[in-house]
C-alpha cells in the first residue's frame, strides 16, 4: 500500500487522521465536560448568590422593622411575657384582682403549664408554655366581673386568653336581697366562671421537653 | 475553454513511439518540460523524478499517441441499463482478448430495429497493445506517486478540439463542413491526422514526413501528398468528393501559403500555428514552441480537459490509480471533517470561556454579597439583642391576640345596644372546635368558616311588654350590635313569645278562665371570627 500511495500520502492520511482524533478527544473528552463542570460551577456561584442577597434582603427588611417592633417587644418583655409561669406572682396578681373589683369570691385553680408546640417560637429557639386557669367568681354586679376580668388580664405576666366565660344573673337585685347584703352569708345575684389560658414564652432549655406529659 | 485561473494543475504524459514528452499544465498555461526518449538511461526513475519534482507531482493524464493503436466500430444492441456495463466489458474483451488497456466510445449513430436484426448502438472500440513503452510509463507514474487522472488516445481526445477548432477558426465566416481534417506534425515527425466527421472521430492516421519545413515545398508536398491518402480512406468512410470539407493544418506562416495553393480538391483549408490554434480554443502554450508542431496544442487541450472523451481502462492502472483517488477522497474528507470540527471545538471553547466569563463574575459578586453580607451581620450584632426572639415573640404574641376573645368590647358594645329597661339573664361565650379540612375531602366546596367564638346572650322582658314591640327591640339590638361589631355574625335565636305553625297553643278564655302571665325572653348569637392572615411580602 505504501509502495502504491507513497510515504508522504500515507503520512499525510494518518496525520490529518491523527490530528482529526485528537480535534474530537479535545472536544468531546476535555471541551465538553469542562463546559459542563464549568456551567455547574456557574449554577453553583449563582444560586450561592441568590442565597446571599436574600439573607441580606431579609436583615435589611429585618431591620427595617426592628424600629417598631423593638417598642412592642420592651413591652410585652416588661408584661412578663418571656416569665417561666411563677405561681407566686400569679397567686399575687389574683389576690389583687379580687381584693380591687368587687367580686365576691373568686375560686382560682391554675393547671401545671405545658409545652404548646409553635413554629415561630422553635424558630427563635424558644418554647411556649400553657397554663390552664379557671375561675369560678361570685359577684354583686355583674360590672364587678367586668372588671375583674381586666384587672386580671392586664396584670397577669405573660397573655391570658379567654377560653370560656358564662356570666349568670341567679338573682334579680331586690328589695330582700338588698337587705341581706349585710349578712355573713348574702345572697349572691351574679356568678361567673371563667377559663382562661396563660402562655409565655421561654428559652427551650427552661421549657419541658415535647413528649413529657407532666407539667411544672 | 475555460477560465483560466480555474484550470487544473496536471502533468500531461504524451506517449509517442519515439519518446515520453512530460508537459506541465496549469492557469499559467502548458510548457514542455521534458522529452525522454525510451532508450534513456534510467528512464523510469527520471521520469518519476521529473513528475515529482520538476511537475509538482500534479495528478497525471497519459495520452498515448504511438502508432499501434486499435479502433473498430462496434454494433452493440440495445441492453438494460443494470447490463449495459457488463455486456460492454464482455463485448470489448471478446473484441480485444489479447490488449490490456481498453475503452469504448458510443457515437450518436444508431441502427434502428428492421425485421432481420434488433436495433443497435454504435460504438467505437479501442485498444492499446502492451508495449515496453507503457509498462516504462506506468512505472514511472507509479514511482512518482502522483495520482493518475485518466489514461486516453490522443486521437480520441483531440476529436472534441477538432470541432471546437473548426467553429472558431472557419466557423465564424461561413458555416463548418460535416467533414473535418486536422493536420498537424509532431515533434517526432510523424504526422497526426484526425477526421471528425459531425464532431465525431471518424478516422485517424500517423505517418511519417519530412521533419522540417526549411523547404517550404517539400513539407508542403508532404503534407498534402499524406492529405490525398487520407482522402482515399475516407471515401470507404461514406465521403464523397462533393461533400464540403474542411481542412485545418497547424504550419508556420511561409509554408502555410504553399500549402494552401497546394490544395486542388474541393476543400476549404484553413492554416494556423500552434499558437493561433491555442488562441482560437484559449489555451496557452509556450512561445518558443515552432508554430509548426500540433502536440504541445494536444497537451494544453487535453490538460485542460474536466470531461475525458474515451477513459480507457486497464487493470495495471486501476490498481495505482484507484488507491490514489481513494487517497485523495481520504485527504479531502479528512480535511472537511477536520475543519468541522475544528469550528465545532471552537465554538465549545467559546462557550466555556464564556462560563468562565461569568463564572468569574459571580464569584466577584458573591465577594461582594459576602462583605456586604459581614457588614449586616456586625450590623445586627451590634444591637445587642437577638433579633430572631424578638421577631418571633412579636409574631407569637400577634397571633395570640387575633385568636383572643376581646371580652371586655363585647360586654361594652353589648352593653350599648342594650335599651336601659332589659335585663340579661346569662351570656355564655365558647370556642368551638375548628372545623378540620380533612373532614371536607370529599367535597367540592370550601367547608365553611369556623368562628373564633360563639356568644349567647338570653334575655328576659317583663311581663306586661308588648310582644311586637318587645320582637321589634330585639331586631333593633341586633342591627346596632352589627353596626359597632362589624365583621362577626349576629343571630337572633329566639323571639318573645310568637305562635308559629309548629307550636302547641293551650288556651283558655273567657272570665273565670285561669290566666297566668309569664315574662317574655329572647335570644341572640354573636359569632366572632379570627382575622384573614395577611400574606407574607417580606423577605
């Protein structure tokens, strides 16, 4: 074969041969994927920055509000809303509320606290405690109730929602009752009972864990 | 001919019995480049190193213009277009059993069907005898490792240039002759005459002459005493003295005119030189050629030629040139994939370079997001509190508040829209459970809202009211709670006392009847619900 094509056609053919492979390794085994390797590297920088601008996006939209949300915050810390719950201070609180509405009798039991599941709060690393409190009141005046009522829930540490309330009128205010208001056991014309729940907010370490079933 | 410029570049190998005349074709026009007689010492190395060298190693034309040439007219019927190539193979080796290089020519006449023979073509078979001389060219054309374009008969080849030469030189005055003869000496001496009859070869004859024209007369009479034996073929040939024509004879002008006078016949004679013959057909030769000598004419025509009349074909040339062409497609197709894919790896280059372009950018970026990133970050720090806690206790406490019963307003709206004489006997507020989507799955559409909260007021009238007026003041309580309780639902759940078709009425009348009056009571429904949540737009 040599003898008919001659050396140089011959050499001519497997250069432009050889030159052809390596033109094809080079793109397809070295071009190719490093364009590949490079567009993931691209996509990689790309959404690595994305992820950046949004973290900056939300401490700027963060600080943005931080003005007035700080104002809410000293408050409802200076309202006890961060407390563990402490029996004493509430015992204090309703004593107060008693002795300055009016009511009659208000017969309070407060149930142990436990944790209440909520997203916002884990974000923070936080907890949420929940206190039964029910309140079984007996008053003169309806307006008493009232009134002890927003005693109650603007004195108590941390926020006191309202479960249930039934307000009953036994009696209607009469010239015989009137009388009697003096006696050791006077006829009581309104009752009350109230549910309420208390919730604050606490580090996780200070909070029960999620599965114990026992309160503080 | 053709466009100069676009004219292929080849080496012209002209055989004659005498020598190998090696001729140099290209845009710049034919030279002679050398003239090796057979008896030449070493001829098939130097003629190989000539066709290399000297010529480039141009792809070769081997014009084979000896004298022992083969032509016979051929009838050939009518065959299949998938026989066609067989039959001729087989035609031509029982025509030329003993000739090793072979072709054959079809020409435009025809032998139509008659009741004794079917119809026919007719062709013109040649053939060329083995001979030292062209086993000595074909070793030095296989040795210069020049690829070989077509092997061919001058005769055969010159035919086209006979007709294109007589529509130029004699045809632009009157119309050409059926018959044309082309005279023409070669620098062997011989003389080469071709006859074409209606642009076909019709006869041809290479005699000896005189090889010089020093004595105009002499060659003169040479030339046309050969004229005259020529004339004597062609009347076998179908030519009749009273046909037109036309003699073309390459000479130098001094005895161009003695020839010319020498021509009694019935003939119209025309005679240029070389070089006005090559004008005539745009080819050029070389100046120095003697304007008497018609090969250096043969070799510019055939060089030039993109279309062969008759390729011959031969087993000793198929084997060098066929690998050669093959090589040559080789080199060409190599040569188009290479440049295709040199562009396609380009344009991958282009593309990664510009990846890495802006690769380069957002990791420039990404620097730049990273300090602007520290600086919020030292921003926040400094503070001094944890903006997390503070987000998410505030969103806590929200939350609380919107689901919160706000009592305190209920009793104080409640206590507004209530007139000063009616007494409310019991208000109860519950929070019923809401209601749990996956209990509406299997329906359509959206369960229906939730309330926060239910609130149920019972009331009580005297007994001496007046039951329209007393109904009248309940639906008045209702639009006034809806007027300052905007958003929450009020339901009026029982009227003073009304008779309605489903009631039992007992009822005694009269004077003596037993009438007991009872105080009227009435009942209503606030329903209050949780605030829609406001979409996220932040961050």
């Amino acid at each position: 074969m040599i003898q008919v094509l001659g050396m140089q056609r011959v050499a001519i053919l497997a250069g432009l041969l050889g030159l052809n492979l390596v033109v094809f390794a080079l793109t397809y085994f070295f071009m190719d994927p490093q364009a590949s390797k490079m567009q993931r590297q691209l996509n990689a920088a790309r959404g690595q920055g994305n992820s950046i601008q949004q973290e900056i996006d939300r401490l700027q939209y963060e600080f943005a509000q931080i003005g007035d949300q700080q104002v809410m915050f000293e408050q409802i810390k200076e309202d006890g809303f961060f407390t563990p719950q402490g029996r004493r201070q509430a015992e204090q609180v309703l004593r107060m509320a008693q002795n300055e509405s009016g009511v009659f009798t208000a017969k309070v039991a407060i149930r142990p606290a436990e944790r209440e599941n909520n997203e916002q709060a884990d974000k923070a690393d936080h907890a949420i405690l929940q206190s039964s409190v029910n309140i079984r009141i007996e008053a003169y005046d309806d307006v008493d109730v009232f009134r002890y009522i927003y005693l109650l829930r603007n004195n108590f540490p941390g926020y006191l929602s309202v479960d249930g309330l039934t307000l009953l009128r036994t009696q209607d205010l009469s010239v015989d009752i009137l009388r009697n208001v003096t006696l050791e056991k006077p006829p009581v014309p309104v009752g009350a009972t109230l549910s309420f729940i208390w919730r604050t907010m606490v580090p996780e370490n200070v909070a029960p864990s999620a599965n114990n079933e026992g309160g503080f | 001919m053709g466009i100069p410029f676009l004219s292929p570049a080849r080496t012209v190998l002209l055989i004659t019995d005498e020598a190998l005349q090696i001729h140099s074709s290209g845009f710049a026009g034919t030279k002679l480049v050398d003239v090796l007689p057979w008896d030449a010492e070493n001829f098939v190395d130097t003629a190989a190193d000539i066709i290399a060298k000297d010529c480039g190693r141009k792809p070769v034309v081997i014009v084979h213009d000896m004298v022992e040439q083969y032509y016979r007219k051929e009838r050939v019927p009518n065959v299949g277009i998938m026989d066609k190539k067989n039959v001729m193979a087989r035609k031509l080796m029982v025509t030329f059993p003993n000739y090793p290089v072979r072709g054959s020519l079809e020409l435009k006449e025809k032998v139509t069907k008659t009741e004794g023979s079917l119809s026919a073509r007719i062709y013109i078979f040649s053939a060329v005898a083995e001979s030292e001389q062209l086993s000595k060219t074909m070793s030095a054309v296989r040795k210069s490792l020049a690829s070989i374009v077509c092997f061919s008969m001058l005769p055969v080849e010159a035919s086209d240039m006979v007709s294109a030469l007589s529509q130029k030189a004699i045809g632009k005055q009157i119309q050409p002759a059926e018959w044309t003869v082309f005279m023409g000496q070669h620098k062997s001496g011989g003389l080469r005459q071709i006859v074409v009859k209606n642009g076909e070869l019709a006869l041809t004859r290479l005699t000896p002459m005189v090889d010089s024209d020093m004595d105009p007369d002499h060659w003169a009479q040479d030339m046309h005493s050969e004229f005259r034996s020529t004339l004597s073929y062609l009347l076998r040939f179908g030519y009749s003295p009273s046909d037109p024509l036309d003699v073309i004879a390459i000479s130098n002008p001094p005895a161009a005119e003695i020839l010319q006078n020498s021509f009694d016949e019935n003939v119209r004679v025309k005679t240029l030189t070389s070089h006005q013959a090559a004008q005539h057909l745009g080819l050029k030769i070389e100046k120095q050629v003697d304007g008497r000598y018609a090969d250096p004419l043969h070799a510019a025509w055939i060089g030039q030629k993109r279309k062969f009349v008759l390729p011959m074909q031969a087993d000793a040339l198929a084997k060098v040139a066929k690998p050669r062409q093959m090589a040559a497609v080789g080199v060409l197709f190599l040569l188009v994939a290479l440049s295709y894919q040199s562009v396609d790896l380009f344009d991958k280059y282009q593309v990664y370079a510009e990846r890495a372009a802006d690769y380069k950018l957002a990791e420039q970026r990404n620097a730049q997001l990273d300090a602007q990133y520290q600086r919020e970050i030292e921003r926040k720090e400094a503070l001094g509190f944890d903006i997390k806690l503070l987000q998410a206790s505030i969103a806590v406490y929200n939350n609380l508040q919107d689901n919160d019963v706000k009592v305190l307003n209920l009793f104080n709206e409640l206590g507004r829209a209530l007139p000063a004489d009616l007494n409310v006997d019991d208000i109860k507020i519950t929070r019923p459970e809401p209601v749990r989507r996956d209990e509406f799955l299997n329906y359509q559409e959206e369960p229906e809202k939730s309330p926060l909260y239910v609130m149920s007021v019972n009331m009580s009238f005297p007994n001496t009211a007046n039951v329209d007026e007393g109904n009248e003041t309940v639906q008045n309580i209702r639009a006034r709670l809806l007027k300052s309780l905007p958003g929450h639902e009020i339901e009026i759940t029982k009227l003073l006392r009304d008779y309605e078709f489903e009631d039992e009425l007992v009822l005694e009348t009269g004077d003596r009847a037993n009438v007991q009056q009872q105080a009227f009571t009435a009942a209503f429904e606030i329903r209050g619900f949780a605030p829609e949540p406001e979409e996220e737009s932040a961050p």
